[in-house]
C-alpha cells in the first residue's frame, strides 16, 4: 500500500535515548498504541531505539512528537530525520 494514497506520505526516522533501563517495558508498549509508529528497533549502544514515523505532513508529525512520543516513559532524548527517499523497500530475504 502506497503511504501517500492514504495520507501517510511523510516519514520520519526517530533515533531514541532513553534516561533510564527500568522504562523500557512502558516504552515500548507506548509505542504499540501508536498508529503512526510503522517500525520500531531496540538497539545495542547509542541510540537504544529507531523508529520509523507516517503522518501526514511536517505538522502532524511535529504534533505527534510533542504530544505523544516525547512524553513516552523513559525518553531522554530524540533525533529526527526526514525520509527523502526509500532506497530500498522490503526486500525479501537471501535464500
């Protein structure tokens, strides 16, 4: 399904640091309970998570972040990035 046809079109990258270990359970259940959050990472080292975001447009996004995903339980920190392009989408695995 094509992001944009349902107005999801906008993608950012989120790289998380999160303040505290004992917060991660809540994190990441926060997480699930967010349509907007398409894909989610739990990392080893800086920055403990990325996530991929699909709003609308730069002020969806922007309302999500301070709304939501900044008041999640433990977060210390987040980076976003704008998504220019998707290189590479999906693939399969090697067989």
């Amino acid at each position: 399904m094509d992001p944009g046809a349902v107005g999801h079109g906008f993608e950012v990258l989120l790289a998380v640091t999160m303040d505290r270990e004992e917060s991660v359970a809540g994190f990441e259940a926060g997480l699930e309970q967010i349509p907007e959050v398409v894909h989610a990472e739990r990392l080893f080292g800086e920055p403990d998570y990325f996530v991929r975001v699909a709003t609308a447009d730069i002020a969806s996004f922007q309302r999500l972040r301070d709304e939501r995903l900044a008041r999640l339980p433990g977060v210390q920190r987040m980076t976003s990035t704008i998504v220019m392009k998707k290189v590479v989408d999906n693939r399969p695995l090697p067989t």
